[in-house]
C-alpha cells in the first residue's frame, strides 16, 4: 500500500515559540489541543536552531526545525580515533571500495565482500580473518551478489542478495534461520527496536514511484511505501533526488536524510512524517544535476550516514569537497583510496533533533563512508602494496 497524503492543517510559529497563526479553519478541539502543545514549548528556542513551523496533519504534529551556525556545546569535540583495520592480513578478507563492514554487539565484525561479490566474512575484533559465511550458490546459506548487510534484533544478520532475489537472515554464529524473496536491491536498511523492517529502494511501479521507503513484512512483502509527502519519480535524476539515508530511532521511527540536501526527516513505521530537520547554511547547497558526477567540477556535499546514539543525539556524516580540491588532480583511477581523499573531507555533526541543536560539528581530513555500528565509522586507505583496506575508528563526543 502506498502512503498518499492528506490534507493539512499548517500553522507558523515565531522564533520563540509562542505566536501562532493559523491559515485554515480548525475545529475548536483541534485547536485547543494545538496551542496545549506548543505553550508546553515553553520559553525562546534554543540557540543554533529556529522553528520554521508546525504542521497538524494525519492526526500529529509536524515540526520543522532550521539549523543555524551557532554550536550550542563548544566546551566539546568530536573525537576520532583509529581502532582496528581489515583487511592487512595475507590471509584476507581483500575488501574493495564496496565492502560493507558491520558489528555486532559483541565485537565481532561481518564483511560484505563486493569484490568477491558472494563472500561474506567473519572478522575479530583485531580485524583479523577467521571465516567465511555460506558460499557461492542460490541454496539456503548460499549468495550471489551482496549488496548489503545490517545487523538485527539480537545480533542476527540480514543479508541482503540481490544476485538471488532474497534477503537471508543468519543467526549471531552465522547459521541460517530462513530468506525471503525480493524483487529490489537496496544500499540502505534499518531495523527499528520494535522489530520492523524499512528498506530504501528505488522503484517505478505506479503505485510506489517517487516513494523511497518501504515497509517489508516477513515474508518480503511491501505493506507501505511512504518517504516523501510529494512523490515524484525521473529515472536520470532518481538515483540522488529519491535515495535516502536511514538509520533507526525510537520504537516505531526511522530518520531519513537526502543525499543531494541536507534535509532530515523522522518518519513512523505508518507512514507519517513527524519533524523535519533542515540546514540552509552556504557550506551546503541542495544540487540536481550531473555535474557532480565530473571529476572536472567541484565535487557537491553529500549526506552520506545517520545514526542515533544513546543519548538520543543525532550524528550526521556529509562528504564535501576536500580542502585542497583542485580541477588539476590526477583522478585517472577514482575507484582508489587515495583519489578518493583527494575529492573529499568529512564534516561530523551532532544534533539534539529534541531542541534543534547544533552540538557540535567537525571537519575531518578524511571521506568517513558509514558506520559500522554504535560510535563507529569506516572509511578505506591503500597500502603501500597496493591493497585497499577498511579503517574502523571510534568517533564520540567529549567534553574538553
């Protein structure tokens, strides 16, 4: 079932949260329950944000939060600090600059191998090779083409095939428990605590074009698409306006982020939107066009990774143009480390999405990928021997 919207009710509040206008008629118990939640804001807004406006539709609350220059813990840094690589060993695994790297809750890391597009790798915590996962094949254990791989409920492992058509769930040893069958590949998935199953994926049918959100059921069905409250679908533009970013959040919730603008948003396993989150600082322009697929342009920010630590904070991770970017590097090979630190810095944000607040934010000399689990991020070098590797590190947020 596809999540169409209904009509909306939108009311403006001023930067400190008290006045309100209201641009349609509402009922008078809506209206009352409206100026009980927003005189329960009480007080200005916080520092390094503004409320831009609420919404009253679907039967909840919309906000919309702008996020200003002003960091709100300066006292504070974003700490990044190398922990284990993968992939160094002569006995493997050789990751490329695909491989997707996860850990589970005991330390123990799992690597999706592109290169060898089936493999799928234990690693310990020192990064070192133990196993293999399955093998080769289209039978239960088996895999083709892995193009993604997160963890679940009680440290089981989703393994996403599209090589197959099925997603694979593996308990915490590796044993397989069951599939089932997928007529989409996905680059990104989350697993809310409450045990639901949202995937973004891109798809074209009438029904579902232009909403990249997707909740599956056990056996692999779709019971809702939503993502977006006004769908639109061009296959040459969908692969940067229509993917999101997804990381879970509190029971029932997902946050979503654009790749081409910085644009955060909390949805609810029914397909409601629940608050938005925007940056319209000059660092980050929205963009849709090609031309940031040209090595002879300046690469354009891309909001790459989400996660909500256990604070309740939200750690934003946006690739943007490296400091010493110049239209005269040498990119003959940008499938490597080492063209690739030449396009690209990391800045880390850390937002209260509760007030809206800026925490802090960091500039890293380094393009940061992912995480590869709570307080962890990946990004890939190159050895001296011409070997790509997968650097994990620490990342937290300190006082001084």
């Amino acid at each position: 079932m596809a999540r169409r919207a209904l009509p909306e009710f939108r009311l403006h509040r001023s930067p400190n949260r008290r006045a309100v206008r209201i641009h349609r008629p509402l009922c008078w118990g809506v209206l009352a329950t409206t100026l009980t939640r927003l005189t329960a804001c009480g007080g200005p807004a916080p520092e390094g944000s503004r409320v831009a406006d609420v919404i009253f539709t679907n039967g909840h609350f919309q906000e919309t939060i702008i996020i200003e220059d002003d960091i709100t813990q300066p006292r504070s840094t974003i700490s990044l600090s190398r922990i284990t690589t993968i992939g160094s060993s002569k006995e493997g695994p050789f990751p490329d600059m695909n491989t997707y790297v996860r850990r589970n809750s005991k330390g123990q890391y799992f690597a999706a191998l592109t290169a060898f597009s089936w493999q799928l790798a234990e690693i310990d915590p020192h990064g070192n090779y133990v196993r293999d996962i399955g093998r080769e094949g289209s039978g239960p254990g088996e895999y083709r083409d892995i193009d993604n791989l997160i963890i679940g409920p009680n440290d089981s492992l989703y393994v996403f095939d599209q090589g197959n058509g099925r997603c694979s769930i593996l308990s915490p040893s590796g044993e397989f428990i069951y599939s089932f069958r997928t007529t989409w590949g996905t680059k990104q998935a989350a697993i809310t605590p409450s045990g639901h199953l949202i995937v973004q994926a891109l798809l074209s049918s009438p029904e579902r074009a232009g909403l990249p959100l997707h909740l599956i059921n056990r056996d692999g069905a779709m019971a809702l698409s939503f993502g977006d409250e006004n769908p639109m679908y061009n296959r040459r533009t969908a692969t940067w306006f229509n993917t999101r970013v997804l990381t879970e959040s509190s029971e029932n919730t997902v946050w979503t982020g654009r790749l081409n603008k910085y644009e955060i948003e909390l949805w609810d396993t029914s397909g409601n939107l629940l608050k938005r989150i925007e940056n319209r600082r000059d660092w980050f322009r929205e963009w849709n066009t090609v031309e940031r697929y040209s090595i002879q342009n300046r690469p354009s920010p891309s909001l790459l990774a989400m996660q909500e630590d256990d604070s309740g904070y939200l750690w934003v991770i946006v690739n943007v143009p490296d400091s010493q970017w110049s239209p005269d590097l040498d990119l003959s090979d940008a499938l490597f480390p080492t063209s690739h630190k030449a396009l690209y810095d990391s800045t880390v944000e850390v937002l209260d999405p509760n007030s809206g607040s800026l925490l802090q934010s960091r500039r890293i000399d380094l393009p940061i990928r992912y995480f590869v689990g709570p307080g962890l991020v990946a990004h890939f070098e190159e050895t001296r021997d011409d070997r790509i590797v997968v650097v994990i590190s620490s990342i937290q947020l300190v006082n001084n």
